[in-house]
C-alpha cells in the first residue's frame, strides 16, 4: 500500500472514534448528586440552662487545738508533789492537782501578813477607844471649866465688896486658865483624831493586801487543771526547783480542732464571689455560710469530719502564694484517738475541701468547650461562635460567663474544620428528644 492510500484511511478512522466518543458521552448514565441540604454537619447538642452549682475549693493543713493552756510558775520553790497520771498524751480531768510546788515560805509569808494585819487593827480599835475616853474627858473637863469660871466670878464679885483678898482672886483666875487649857489640849487632841484613824486605816488596808497576797501566793503553789485536757509537754519533776515564768506544762482542749488549709488566691476569691458581703456585719457571718469538711486518710484508714470555716488567716504564705482558711472542728473528747471512733488530735495532716454557695450558673461538659469558646447552633441551623470566660470546673463540667441565653443549644462536637456560618443539623436523637 502507498503512502497515499495510507493517508486517505485515517481520516475514515478519525471519524469513526470522534463518533464513538460522542455516543458514549450521550449514552453515559448521569452521576446523582448530593443534594444542597445534605451538605450540612450532624452534630449533638444540649439546651442551655441555669442549673445551681458551687465552686470547690482543696487544700491541706495540719490540725491543731483551738484552746491550749500551759501552766506557767508564778512562784518559785521545789516540786514536792506530781500527779502519777501527769505525762505526755493522757487525758486530766478537770479539778485534778496536777503539781504543787513547796509552800512552806508562802505559809510563813502568810502567817506574818496576817500578824501585821491584827497589829493594825488593834492599833485601830485603840485609837477608836481613845477617842471615846476623850470624848468623855472633854465633857468633864468642860463641867469643871464652868464651875471654875463660876468660882472665879465669885470671887471677884467678893473683892469687890471687900470680903477678899485680891490673891485668892489671882489664884482662882490661875485655876480657871489652867482648867481652860485643859480644855483646849483635849480639844487639840480630839481633831487630830480623824488623821490618825484614817493612817490607821491605810494600814488595815496595806495589811489586807499582803495578807491577800499572801494567800493568793500560797494558792498558786496547787497548780489545778480548770477543765478536762489532754496533756501535751510536762517540763516539771518532783524536788526540781521551778523559776517564775516557767512553763512547766501544757495541755489543750480536744474537743474543738482547728485546721488551717492553704488555699490559692484564686480558690478564694471564687468562694468569696458566691458569698453577699456586707460591710455593716462581721465578716465571719458570710463565711459561717460556707460548707466545709476535713477528711484523714492513712492507709485503709479514712476518716471525715465536718468543719466550720471560722475566720481567714491574716498573711499569704510568701513561698507558696497561698492563704490560710482556719476551719474549726467540733468533737466528743476522748481518752485517746485510736479507740472507737477517730479523733483528730494535734499534729494530723488532713485534707480541707470548702464548697462556696450555690448559685445559678451555665454549666457545659468540658468537650463543648473549645478553648474560650463554645459553637452554637442558632436558629437558621448555622454554627455559631460564642466567645465565653471559664469560672472553675467541677464533676467534668465547666461553668462558664458570656453571654449567654437560656434555651440556646450549645454544639458538643469537635468539629473539623469549624466555620462560622456553616449548617449544621442534630443528630437524630437529640432532635427527637
């Protein structure tokens, strides 16, 4: 065959196959499309509303007596006498003589004050008795000046008439002076009376007083538990000489604890925050307001009580940035902390959980949370974005602030890629409910 028949066969050839193309395009089924309706994404939604809740707060402290006593020397002298119960740990009733320190000097002290004190009152009562004889003297001495002053008249008015001497007139005259400053020392004697009572009195009293004194030192050589204590340091042994100001034990109150938890700032503010401040009322009364437990857990063992939040503490901790909220726990005393129900007792590392008020709060599980946002479906089944501010979280819920609107549906998907504006749609399940 020649090139130019060759030539001439394709163009027949060419033809033939635009031909079958067409027809298999023609004849091709069409492909179904997706409607524009089917585009948008499933998603599983909650409604939005109020729900009560409360932020939590943990901390931990170590347990402490809200009451401690120490029995502190006001005297000096030798410990002759030591309770056989005395000792580290055990419980002391109340009323029980505990120590005594030797009161011989005190006795003595006490028996001389009292010495000086009946010398100052019979000086007293001798003063009072010398008045009254004065009192009397004065009134005779005074009827004595009369009859004096009488005769003295007398005797002048007889001189006059020639029936005496002019000397027995000047020797009743001297009788009569002499009578009158008699009279007059009496007198003198009698106004200094008041003074001298009352220095008499002054020292009645001075002497009461170191006779009080006395014995109040002699007393204070019992040393006598006021109540029922469990003692914690004895620093005192029999015929151990005691100085003043000398602690020589101390005891606590078992029957209310404190635990002073450390909290950080941020835990307390959002306690604070649920609590209604007002500044014509104590403070205390909000915090009464708070719940609060102190849980023990050693080993098997775990022990819970509940606490009152009492007060907060006035510092922050420098190193760790936190403060201390002082919890107080009420209890049954006991002989001692293992027997029966746990106590806690001074020393115990426990953990403090507090609970703020609850209050109407937006409430959303932590996966519709999408870092400080939340996607929402509106009303033309559109994503929506809704930027929002997270409070605290608590049971796997996260409360959150924004704004929010009750009965809005909040979008619990991870959605990737997440578009504002895209449509979405719920589940079947959640559209049914």
């Amino acid at each position: 065959m020649t090139s130019k028949n060759k030539k001439l066969l394709f163009f027949p050839a060419f033809a033939v196959g635009v031909i079958a193309l067409i027809a298999a395009i023609n004849l091709r089924p069409d492909v179904p499309t997706k409607p524009a309706g089917d585009r948008s994404r499933v998603v599983d939604t909650m409604t939005l509303e109020p729900q009560m809740s409360a932020p939590i707060a943990i901390g931990f402290g170590r347990a402490e007596p809200k009451v401690e006593w120490k029995a502190i020397a006001e005297v000096t002298g030798a410990v002759v006498y030591k309770h056989p119960n005395l000792e580290k740990g055990t419980v002391v009733a109340a009323g029980t003589e505990i120590l005594r320190i030797d009161p011989l000097d005190y006795e003595l002290k006490l028996s001389q004050a009292i010495a000086d004190l009946k010398s100052s009152e019979t000086q007293l009562a001798r003063l009072d008795q010398e008045e009254t004889n004065l009192k009397q003297t004065l009134s005779i001495e005074i009827n004595r000046l009369q009859l004096a002053e009488n005769e003295y008249q007398r005797r002048v008015d007889l001189n006059k008439r020639g029936l005496t001497s002019q000397s027995d007139v000047d020797t009743q005259k001297q009788n009569m002076l002499s009578q009158k400053k008699l009279v007059q020392d009496i007198e003198n004697q009698l106004a200094l009376m008041p003074d001298e009572r009352g220095v008499s009195q002054a020292l009645v009293k001075v002497n009461q007083a170191k006779v009080d004194e006395a014995k109040r030192s002699l007393e204070k050589t019992r040393i006598v538990l006021p109540v029922t204590m469990r003692v914690s340091e004895v620093d005192a042994e029999l015929n151990q000489v005691v100085n003043l100001q000398q602690t020589m034990v101390t005891a606590h109150l078992n029957d209310v604890m404190e635990v002073e938890a450390q909290l950080s700032i941020h835990d307390l503010q959002l306690l604070s925050n649920t609590l209604n401040w007002d500044e014509s009322q104590s403070g205390n009364v909000e915090l009464n307001k708070l719940q609060a437990t102190v849980e023990l857990s050693s080993g098997n063992l775990t022990a819970t009580w509940p606490a009152k939040v009492a007060r907060v503490s006035e510092t922050v901790d420098a190193n760790q940035a936190t403060a201390g909220v002082i919890l107080e726990v009420s209890q049954l005393p006991s002989n001692n902390g293992l027997a029966g129900t746990p106590v806690l007792v001074n020393g115990m590392f426990v953990k403090a959980t507090i609970e703020g008020q609850k209050q109407p709060s937006w409430l959303v599980p932590e996966r519709a949370l999408h870092g400080d946002k939340i996607y929402l479906m509106n009303d033309e089944n559109r994503l929506e974005m809704r930027s929002v501010q997270v409070s605290y979280r608590r049971d796997n819920q996260v409360i959150i602030t924004g704004d929010l609107q009750q009965g809005e549906k909040v979008i619990l998907n991870d959605i990737l890629p997440a578009i504002e504006g895209m449509l979405v749609r719920e589940s079947i399940d959640e559209a049914s409910q």
